[in-house]
C-alpha cells in the first residue's frame, strides 16, 4: 500500500472536485433563473403603468431609505408589503388613496422622527408608482418580508 497522496491522485481530484462544482454552479444558476422568470415573477402583471413606477422609484432614489424585498437601506420602512400594509387586497381603492396621502403629506415635521422628504410627483407618476408597488406586492416573496410591519 502506498504512502500518501501521488501528484497523479491529487491532480485528478482537484480537476474532479473543480468540474464537479463548475457543473454544480452552473445548475443551480440555470434553476434560479428558470424560478425567477417562471415562477416568482408576475410578468403578466408588468404594464407599462409598473415600469413607469419602477423608473418613478430609481430616479427618486427611494432605494437610499427604503428596502424592497430586502434591497436598499433600512433607514425606512420595507416596501415589498406596503400593498398588503395599506389595505390593497380587500380595499384597492382606499390603499390607492391612503398611500397617496401618506406621500402627499409628507414632511409631517413631527418632532424626534425621521422624516421622508416631499417628492413633487404628478399624478400620473405617483399612480405608476402605486401600480409599482402593489405590482411588488403579487411578487412570491418567500413570506418577505419577516415581520408584517417591514
């Protein structure tokens, strides 16, 4: 029996191991990617109402206070449930109102809180980025975000 490991050995189990977990990798890439496109995203729903709202979120930066299904800051409130937090599935109108509002009245100028900025959105752009939203909220999450207040 032979003493330790040969150069032949350990070459064939680095070059095995490596394919091995390239192929692995490369699985579970293509399987991601095949759930995100198949299965948790609601394209149907994409209208160009939710693209607007999407391009309503970047170009206001709302990601630099707000997290959406748990990217962005925590310096705000999760948004990937605001839909859910406001009303939306029993009430779509009221939420639609109640978040426009929120956003409306904005700074409340209430002392020893953070306070969100007021964004001059016209009607159009705050309706996408409701539409947006509410379209964030029909996304299968994974019961994210944790706690139902964000």
């Amino acid at each position: 029996m032979t003493e330790g490991l040969t150069k032949a050995a350990a070459r064939n189990i680095f070059y095995g191991g490596s394919l091995f977990f390239f192929l692995l990798f490369t699985a579970l890439t293509a399987h991601s990617h095949w759930y995100m496109v198949t299965k948790s995203t609601d394209k149907g729903g994409l209208t160009e109402s939710v693209e607007l709202g999407k391009h309503v979120w970047e170009e206001n930066m709302c990601i630099n206070c707000h997290s959406i299904m748990g990217e962005g800051a925590y310096f705000a409130p999760e948004l990937a449930n605001v839909w859910e937090r406001y009303g939306g599935h029993t009430n779509p109108e009221g939420a639609r109102m109640a978040i426009t509002a929120w956003m409306r009245a904005q700074p409340t100028g209430a002392p020893g809180r953070r306070q969100m900025p007021y964004f001059d959105l016209t009607d159009e752009e705050m309706t996408a980025l409701i539409d947006f939203l509410q379209w964030t909220d029909s996304i299968d999450d994974q019961n994210w975000p944790p706690h139902p207040a964000g």
